[in-house]
C-alpha cells in the first residue's frame, strides 16, 4: 500500500534523507547528541526540531504538532546569562542549550530522562501521550517537556510531587485496556511501560482484565508483526513512515476507546525499512517478524559495531549470546543514520552463522591443515616470488586488514590493487534514497585512503596471464567470481585466497585461509564520507578463523619483515602515523561515533594518484 | 549494622581515623567517604603501609582485629585499574574501617602488610592469584585458591566467566624448606576424615612430632565472587547458602543484611525475628558439626551420632518453613521468602526442648571426660593478640579471651530486644573454644525463648514495589503486577551507586560481605569476609612443634567449613 500512487493525491512531502537535518519545515538539531545507551529503553536526546512550523500534511488521523509556545506568562524577559545561549534551571542543576532546545532535550543534556513516549529524537513532535509533563515555576498547570522551549530562567522540576503524581496518571491511562501479554511478547525486557512503570509508576491497577477493550492480535504485516492492543497510539510509526520513508502506511482508524494503528487493509510493509518500525514503537504492537519468539532480549549482550551492507557504514548494535548473533539494531549517529537502518543491512547478521563458514585453513591437495602451516606454505612462495607476486585487496576487510595487506605487497615489490568490478564508482550513490547505497562494500573508502589502487586490475590480470605473476594473494573471493579472470587465474601457477564462506570458487585457489568476519573482530570502516568508524568483536569466529590483518601479520614474520604491531588498535596506530589525514587518529578519539576525515567526499588519495 | 546503642559516634568524615591519618599523611590520604555509615579512606600507595601501621597501632584507633583485604577491578572506569582494599575493627572502640588505596593497570604493585597483620598473608596470596595485584615482601605471593595449572586472573572483569583450565596433575610437594632426611613426610588430606570438607596439610614428621608443614587449600574454590558479579542479588542468595553449609541460613541472613544497607531499606519486624529464630537454630547445628565431627575424630562416637540425631529435628524445622533442608535459600531481599508454618512456635518449642536435652547430654558425656580434658586442654592456644592479628572471630576468638559478639557490639535484626551473655574463654585452647560453643548453644537457646514470645504479626517481606515480588493472583490478573514481576525478575533489583561492608554474627564469627554496586541489576564487586580463612591461616603455625594427634584434636575444634573457606 505504501507504493502505490492514488490518482489525485497531493503531493507528498518529500522522503526526507535521514542524514540531513530532519522533516521538512522543522529546525535542524541544537548540539550534537550523545548516543543512547544499549539495550533499548528510550533513545537518549535529540531533536527531531519540532518548534515551529507543522509539516505538510494530507488531511491525516495524526494531529499536527502544535507550534511550542514560549511560557503564557510573558513578563519582560530578563537579558540572558550568556548571550547567544539559554541559562536555566532543570531539578536544581544549571544548564546552558541553544535558543530553540525543548525542555527535554536539555534535560537529556544534562543526563536526565523525562519519561516519554511519543518524542523521538528523530521524529516530529507530536505531544500526544502526555507523559512527559514537568511542572515549570510561573506556570500555572504542567507542560510537556517536548514541545517546551527552554527560556532564560526558567525553572524546571521534571520530579515534583505535582509532576510525579501526572507521570503515574498518565502510566495508568495508558494501562488501563493494555492486554497482560508480557510472557508472550517480545518487546520485554527493552518496553517502555515496563521500565517507566517502575521508574514512574508502582501504582495499583484499578481495572479487572474483563473490562479492558479487545482488538485485533497477531496482524501479518509482512516483516512486522502488529498486535493493535498492545498499542499506546504514541503515533511514531505514522510518523515515521510520513516523515522518514514517506510511504504513510499506517494510520489511526477507529476512535475513542477502539482507536486501533492499521495498514489499509492490513497490507504489509513492503520497504526497505520496517525493522525501524518495530525499533520506533516503544510497545510490544509492532515488531519484528524475523526475530519474534527467538530469544529474550536481557539475555542479549551488545556490541557497538557498524553495518557492512554498503558503504553507508550505518551504526549499529550487535545483539549476541553465547557467541551467536541473533540480531542486529540501529545505533544513533546523527551524523550518518540517525536512528535508523535499513532491512538490508538488518539481515546481514545471518551470514555470520557458523554453517557455511570456513573454519580451517586449507590446501587444495591436503585437505584441512593447521593454520600455521598453511602460512607456511604461502610464505614459502611469496619468498620465492617475491615481486613477481600480485595482492588484491577486498573492499569488505577493515582499515587493518587493508594496512596490513598493503604493508606486506610493499615488502615484496608486488603489485596490489582492489578494484573487482569497480566498487568505487557507487560510493556515494544513494540507491533508494534514504540509507542504501549502491556499493555495497563496508570499506571502499578505506582502500582509496590507502592508496590501494595503484596497479591497475587489467595489470595484474595481465601479469597472471603472462606469467609475471608466480604467486596472487586474494583478501577475499570477489576476482575468482569474475569470468573475465578465469582465463588468468588458471595460468598463475599458486592463489590463495582469505575467505569467510564456503562458495565454489574457493575451489580455484591452492591455499585457502579461513578469515574471521566483521563481528568477530576489532577494526575500523571508513564510510562514504570518509568517516572512520569503530567495529567491535561481539563473538568469536569459528574454529581457526583469524582477523585478516592477524595472517597477514604471520606472513610478514615468516617473510623477516614483521608488522610492528599485536592489536588491531597498534596497526590502526601504525596506520594514523603513515597517513596525513588519519594523523592524530586513535581508537580513544574514534570514540562510540567515529570521526570524519578532512576533505569530506573528496578522497585525497584518489583511484590513480 | 550500627544500632541506637552504640558508642559515640566515631564514623563520619572526621573521625579519629579520619583525623589522625590527614595529620599523618596529608596530601597522601585521598579521599574520605561514609557511605551508609561505613568509614572509608582512600591513601596514596605509597602510604598504604604508614597508613595501615597507624590504624592498628595508634592508642585512639586500635584498629588491631584484621578483617579482611581483597582486590577490586574496575578496568576502565576509573583512571586506575585497581584497588586493594583493607577492612579492620577496633575492639575497644566499637568501630570498623575500610582503608583503600589504588593501583595502575599497567603496575599493580603494593607493598605488603604481612609485618602489620599477620592474617595479611593469605589475602594478599588470593589478591595475587584473583587479580595479579603483585605484593612487594611478601614472603610466599603463590597462588593459593587456583590450582597450578591455571592460568591468569579468575577476577579480572576481562576473564570470561566460563573458561577454565584442567589440573592433570596434583602438587606433590607443598613444602619450602627440604625436610630433615630422618623425618617421614605425610600428606594430611585432603581426602581424610578429619580434614572436614577437603583441606590439606603436608606435614614433616619427626616421630610423632610435626616439625615442619605447610597447607594447600583451593579444593573447594567454585569462585563465588566471579559469579556474584554476573547474578543479581536474588540469585546470589543460593550461592550465599553453600557457602558455610553447616549453618546456610545465617549466609543469607547476613547477604540480605547487607544488600538492604546499600539499599537504605529494611525487613519488617516478624521477618527480622523469624532470621533470629532460624539464625540462632543454625548456629546450634554449626556448633554440633564441630564439637560432633572434632570428638569423633578423637574416637568418641556416640556424642557425635547424638548431635547429628538432633540436627535432623532441626532440618524438619527448616524443612517445614521453606521446604528445604541443607541450603535453604529462604531469605529474600526485604525479608523472606514466605511466612513460617502456623505451628512454628509449637514446633519451636519443642526443637527447644529437645535441643537442650541433647546438649547436656553432650556435656555429661564429655565435659568432665578424663580423656577428653587431656586431649582439649592446653592444646593448640592462640593468644589473643595472635588471634586478633590473623583475624580470628567467633568462638574462636572468644575462646582467646576476647569479647567481640556482633549481636552485642552492634546488634542487628533485634538483637538489643534479647538478654543473652556472650561465654569468652581464658587461654584459647580447644578446650576454652569447646566450652564457649557448648555454653553459645544454651544462650541461643535462651534467645529463641525470647524471640518466640516476642513474636509480632504482620509481613515477612517489605512492601516495596522495587524489591519484592508482587502476590501471584495480582501478576495473573493485572498488566501493573506483571510488568513488575517481569522486571524484578529479569532485572532486579538495582541498588544505588556506592558501597557497603555488612556484617553480622555468623556461626564462625564476623561473616562480611563487602559490596560495590555501580547502579546496574548485577554487583560490581561481592567480596566475602569469611571467618574460616583467616582462622585456617593460623593452623600450620598452631600444630608445628606439637604431635599429629594433637594437630586432629585442634582442626576439628576451628571448625573450617571448605565452602566458606574456599568459597
């Protein structure tokens, strides 16, 4: 339903790109937010803007968000503290925000989460659930913290008795038809009436379960699940897909007591991103179809890390127990997702199972050996070779892998490069407009950074095919997939090839060594625009699996030329030092958010130079 | 723990303590805290030792009882990795201390205060082994818990819970000097009847006289506090019962004492008289193990099978209270787990009646015993100094000729309400250590009788939404009870930042837990104090010189439970 164009519709407000300043007519963000902490429970700041104009809007259920208005009681205002910034008061401590920051997002600047429902940092704001409500000193009755504009001197207490005691209220309200489903449903354990029931509530309940409302369980949305009574009609789902996606799925229908969410006619999601709509509801209506039932998120530990699906580099949280990753979640980076990801990427965590995978290095007459053996045997004829010796980098190895890689081509004298079908080409093309890009590679940046294109793959095919090249060195299996190579591959008398996945053409290579993936090691990504971003290991890899820049590090000291380093966070520092746009760069500056290298979206080391 | 009748006060931040050691050590000492009402001071490391020596020896301190040292991990939370923290009590002041001082990652070394407090040694030995933190000095900084094929640091936060490393071999030679060629080396234990609960000493023999030994302990180490830092307090209450297991229901009487301090809460009235009932009863059936197992080690059997008759009535008692016998988990945080059967006080009684018989049975028959006296009396003393520098507790202590009961220096659970007396023995020797655990039993008995008809009305568990489970016909029929249910349940409950020492009077004696909490549903740290370590440290030194016969005699009357000691 989200597709299809009904004659005579208005048009749209036009799908807004997630990484620009948000909805359309709204104010872009105040400061720069901190990022909310794992394992769910209401996302931590930020502005979605709200203040001021209402976005366009088709004669929808959904209430426009009311302008914010300064306090009603508008004696002269006093001259600011500090010019340029609003001073005041949140529970006794002093804050200082940006003209035009609400109440609640200085309140979550200063560490503090007012309850809430339907604010969300990168969505409109609607101010429907009324539970944010704080009590402000000059004002006569409670207000809502979201859609408050922070004045100078103004005086906030976010937990007074006046201000619990609405907290608590409202929690009952939107639990009086809410169905006791907590042993069945998934959002436990990261729900927002669970954790602000405890925080806010600890009431009685005054309602018997036959009086509650009844409504539609179990609704098939395709890849999300609705069950309408466990809705609190916060509306950030009709918000999400007005304002993020622009395919207006759902809507409200029904009223007053029955109000339900609904598709028309139930007709299921069928965009690139419906996993945000299960992460958007803060109940148990919508969730995800692919993870219902598979496992209780407090079991779940989390590791920061960053999607490998394109070269978007969307932040992400790896969900994992006993060394298997059962999810994946979008992790906020105001800079390049916001909170979002796609369901592209949200699938990738199903390649890291353990079926499938190469777990033991390999000769192609021998069968599985020790790892160190095989390293062995590669080392021994790259010595042989020496510079009659090519490398092929993959887009999809880390920072790490790839200095490392570099480090030991340039060793030998041989030739390297990376560019299997022209990754670099969709960089930065925006494939469906809001977070999917065409590349789909992690770290096609990170291999123009490093200068890896320097051969030229006609080069050293043309090396193989002329038997300059006695030994070729593959950080993954993207050129034995080329048809055009084969004829080449077969003339070089030794390949071996770094792969994370049992596929056929592993077939071609004489050594195959068994390469951990992204989850179970520690790098860096850098993304399209060259912001380098920290992965971190959430699992172990299978069997002898190894980080890449780990083998080729044995290679290096088998060949007497070691790497000088034991950690990926001492290559990454090798790296920093040998590239002036990386100086100064360390896992501690990286930080949970990345940095942006200089000469956003112009490479200083362009394909060539 | 402190109660309305204490000494003056001496906690705050300028206590004497506090005091003495900024004169002393000005910018050295860097930090004072009192949290709860606990006295912490954090000194320089350099000053770990000025600082530990003026504690103990300065006449307004007289910090003299070692209780307790242990590392803590914080890996990247604080700008230094660790912390080596000391807990001490003056017995002549009333008062504890913790004294801390901190450790980089990159140089965790402290110098040691095996000079200051003689118990130091094994702590700093577990430190070592838990944590790597290295102890300059210290005369023997081997592993002690771990076996020797080990490898790194159980307590390091880094260390994954679940590795371990396989033992192919034993330790055959335990001792550091070479023996006399004359003499016979022989292993005591681990698997022998009187070593109760898996212990070893190897010993050098010189005829019957033991010239040399050494002890190795470990056997029994299952890492408590490596699992307490994955567990919320809830599920932390079974590991508290298979701690000392002869007595389990004081272990989680005193984890739920001390969880409630870092929590600033309380059990109702009934259930705090219900822990001092069920508390009283097990220190009766702890101190029947040790003088039952002690005697039959000696050959006297029939006391021990009296002793054993009664502790099963005992076990129906606990049985018809919370349905189990031996590790009874029945404590909850708050109070317990339900109410007492509606014939408790009958049941009591009666256990009351029987209890008393059987001990003076117990006392007829070996009391006055020829035999008896003449291998109890004048074997294996500890003066009192020596006791209270190892860190002995307990009857031990007492035994020593040193009053210290927490249940009168600093009642808990309503202690102040009872009239009891607290038995101390002159010389410290098993006999003095027998006499004080039989006369402890008829005092407990006395303060049952009390609790009894003091018995008031009302819940056994705190009506706080946070910390106790909402009735069962509420979480089936209302989303707010359930919800609630779900999170205690999954969650826990979360404490405050900030961190306790709790104490109360176990069978053994001080039985501590020394928690750290960072907010979050697990502890950061559970450090247990448990009183049979300190007191199994003084063993070797006890029985050198004196004949095998005698070390039995004396190993029995200790009482070390392996569960407590070993944790």
């Amino acid at each position: 339903m989200s597709d299809e164009k009904k004659a005579g519709e208005a048009p749209k407000a036009a799908p807004a790109d997630p990484t620009k300043a948000t909805p359309p007519g709204a104010q872009p963000p105040a400061k720069a937010a901190e990022i909310p902490p794992a394992g769910g429970g209401p996302p931590v700041q930020q502005p979605a803007g709200a203040p001021g104009s209402a976005p366009k809007s088709q004669g929808g259920a959904v209430p426009e968000p009311p302008a914010a208005k300064p306090p009603a009681a508008a004696p002269p205002a006093p001259a600011p503290a500090k010019p340029g910034v609003v001073t005041a008061t949140i529970d006794g401590k002093t804050v200082e925000v940006a003209p035009g920051t609400t109440v609640i997002q200085a309140a979550l600047q200063m560490g503090k989460e007012i309850p809430h429902f339907c604010w969300h940092p990168d969505l409109p704001v609607d101010g429907n659930c009324r539970m944010c409500l704080v009590e402000i000193e000059k004002m006569g009755k409670l207000q809502i913290a979201c859609n408050t504009q922070l004045t100078e001197g103004m005086v906030v207490h976010t937990e007074s008795e006046k201000a619990a005691q609405a907290h608590r209220t409202t929690l009952e309200f939107l639990l009086v038809n809410h169905p006791i489903d907590c042993p069945v449903c998934d959002q436990a354990g990261e729900c927002y009436l669970q954790d602000q029931y405890m925080e806010h509530g600890l009431h009685d309940s005054k309602i018997e379960p036959e009086e509650k409302v009844r409504k539609r369980k179990v609704v098939d949305l395709g890849p999300i699940m609705l069950d309408a009574e466990r809705c609190v009609l916060c509306s950030r789902c009709i918000r999400f897909e007005r304002f993020v996606t622009g395919t207006d799925s759902f809507e409200f229908k029904n009223r007053g007591d029955h109000t339900q969410i609904a598709t028309f006619e139930d007709r299921p999601i069928t965009h690139n991103y419906a996993g945000n709509l299960a992460d958007v509801c803060p109940v148990g209506a919508l969730l995800s179809h692919d993870f219902r039932f598979k496992m209780r998120v407090w079991f779940l530990e989390s590791a920061d890390s960053v999607c490998p699906g394109c070269s978007t580099g969307c932040n992400v949280f790896v969900d994992h127990r006993d060394g298997e990753v059962h999810r994946l979640r979008p992790r906020r980076n105001v800079e390049v997702n916001k909170s979002w990801m796609c369901d592209v990427g949200r699938k990738e965590y199903k390649e890291i199972a353990i079926d499938r995978r190469v777990g033991a290095a390999r000769k192609r007459d021998g069968g599985a050996v020790p790892l160190s053996q095989a390293l062995d045997e590669v080392a021994t004829r790259l010595a042989a070779a020496r510079a009659a010796t090519a490398f092929v980098a993959s887009p999809q190895s880390t920072n790490e892998d790839l200095y490392a890689f570099r480090a030991l081509a340039d060793s030998l004298g041989g030739m390297i490069d990376f560019r299997v079908g022209s990754p670099e080409r969709n960089l930065r093309t925006l494939e469906d407009g809001i977070l999917l890009r065409a590349d789909r590679n992690p770290n096609t940046q990170g291999c123009l950074d490093l200068g890896l294109g320097r051969s030229g793959l006609d080069a050293i095919l043309a090396g193989c095919s002329s038997g300059k090249v006695q030994a070729l060195i593959l950080q993954g299996p993207e050129l034995l997939r080329l048809p055009e190579a084969a004829a080449a591959l077969s003339s070089v008398p030794f390949i071996a090839v770094m792969a994370t996945h049992e596929v056929p053409e592993l077939e071609r290579a004489q050594v195959v060594l068994p390469a951990a993936m992204w989850a179970e090691v520690e790098g860096t990504f850098t993304n399209y625009q060259r912001r380098v971003q920290r992965i971190r290991r959430a699992v172990p890899a299978p069997g002898d699996a190894a980080p890449r820049w780990e083998m080729a590090a044995g290679l290096l000291e088998r060949l007497h030329a070691p790497l000088g380093a034991a950690s990926a966070r001492e290559v990454f520092a090798l790296l920093a030092q040998s590239l002036k746009d990386h100086a100064g760069l360390n896992y501690k500056a990286l930080g949970a958010t990345g940095r942006a290298l200089p000469g956003n979206g112009a490479s200083a080391a362009a394909p060539g130079a | 723990m402190a109660s309305a009748t204490e000494a003056p006060p001496v906690a705050g931040l300028d206590s004497p303590a506090a005091r003495l050691l900024r004169e002393q050590l000005g910018d050295r000492v860097k930090g004072v805290d009192d949290f709860r009402g606990d006295l912490a001071i954090t000194v320089a490391r350099e000053a770990w030792v000025e600082a530990a020596t003026l504690l103990r020896n300065h006449p307004d301190l007289d910090f003299k009882l070692f209780l307790d040292l242990c590392g803590v991990d914080y890996l990247e939370e604080r700008e230094d990795r660790y912390e080596t923290v000391l807990h001490a009590y003056s017995v002549s002041k009333k008062h504890h201390v913790r004294l801390k001082t901190t450790l980089p990652e990159r140089d965790p070394r402290l110098d040691t205060l095996t000079a200051v407090y003689k118990g130091a040694n094994w702590f700093e030995r577990e430190a070592w082994d838990l944590y790597g933190i290295k102890f300059d000095g210290h005369p023997n900084l081997t592993r002690i818990l771990t076996h020797d094929a080990f490898v790194g640091h159980p307590m390091r936060k880094d260390y994954p819970v679940g590795k371990r490393h396989v033992l192919k071999s034993a330790k055959e030679w335990l001792l550091t000097r070479t023996p006399d060629p004359e003499h016979t080396v022989v292993n005591i234990g681990p698997s022998h009847p009187a070593m109760h609960g898996t212990f070893r000493v190897q010993a050098v023999l010189d005829g019957e006289t033991i010239a040399d030994c050494e002890a190795e302990i470990g056997y029994m180490h299952r890492n408590f506090e490596k699992m307490a830092e994955v567990r919320t307090y809830w599920q932390i209450i079974p590991y508290t019962d298979r701690l000392n297991y002869c007595s389990s229901f004081m272990n989680g009487h005193g984890w739920t004492l001390a969880v409630e301090k870092l929590l600033g809460i309380s059990s109702p009235p009934r259930a705090h008289a219900v822990m001092v009932i069920l508390s009283e009863f097990s220190r009766i059936m702890d101190h029947f193990v040790c003088i039952g197992t002690n005697i039959v080690d000696l050959g006297a059997i029939t006391p021990f099978f009296y002793l054993f008759r009664v502790r099963e009535e005992i076990y129906e008692l606990l049985e018809a209270c919370c349905g189990a016998r031996l590790t009874v988990s029945y404590v909850r945080i708050g109070g317990l787990a339900n109410d007492v059967p509606a014939d408790f006080t009958d049941r009591c009684r009666a256990l009351i009646k029987s209890v008393a018989k059987y001990t003076d049975e117990c006392d007829r028959l070996l009391t006055r015993n020829a035999i008896f006296a003449n291998r109890f009396k004048d074997v294996g003393a500890l003066s009192a100094d020596d006791a209270l520098s190892y860190g002995w507790v307990g009857p031990c202590l007492r035994g020593s000729g040193v009053a210290y009961d927490i249940r009168k220096d600093h009642p808990y659970s309503g202690y102040e309400q009872y009239d009891f007396d607290v038995p101390v023995g002159t010389v410290g020797d098993c006999y003095d250590r027998y006499l004080v655990r039989l006369e402890e039993i008829r005092q407990s008995l006395r303060i049952i009788e009390q609790a009894l008809a003091k018995l008031p009305d009302g819940p056994v568990i705190v009506d706080d939404k946070r910390v106790a489970l909402p009735p069962k016909e509420e979480v089936y029929s209302n989303i707010e009870a359930l919800m609630n249910h779900f999170k205690l349940v999954y969650e826990g409950i979360l404490a405050p930042p900030g961190e306790v020492y709790g104490y109360t009077e176990a069978a053994n004696g001080e039985l501590g837990y020394y928690i750290v909490s960072d907010g979050k549903k697990y502890p950061w740290r559970v450090k247990v104090r448990p009183p049979c370590f300190n007191i199994y440290q003084a063993f070797p030194q006890m029985i050198k010189g004196g004949s095998l016969a005698d070390a039995v005699a004396i190993i029995g009357g200790l009482n070390i439970i392996a569960g407590e000691l070993d944790r």
